[in-house]
C-alpha cells in the first residue's frame, strides 16, 4: 500500500485505508510524514499518522 502513495490518484484512497489499519502500518510512518504538509492531501496523512501512532 506504500507504493500507492506515489500514484497521485490513489494517495488520498490508500492513506485513509493506511489509517484504517492503524499500528500494524507503522512501516508507512516515513512516507506518510513526506505528505503530511502537501495541499491536497496533507490532513489526511496527518489523521493516519494519529492512528497508526495510536494518538
């Protein structure tokens, strides 16, 4: 599912579905902390990161 991130037109779709999984999609953490500051998509890489660190 990392690799999706790269694909601009599934990123919104597999960063919710990383954040669904929660803890186990830790390995995402690096990727996710890339897109959290980009407009299109950064709030939700920041609300995935949340749950998968479990905050």
């Amino acid at each position: 599912m990392v690799e999706a991130l790269k694909v601009e037109h599934l990123r919104r779709e597999a960063i919710e579905a990383l954040g669904k999984v929660g803890p186990p999609a830790r390995a995402a953490i690096p990727a996710l902390v890339a897109l959290q500051n980009e407009a299109l998509v950064g709030i939700y890489a920041k609300d995935a990161l949340s749950k998968i660190r479990g905050n």
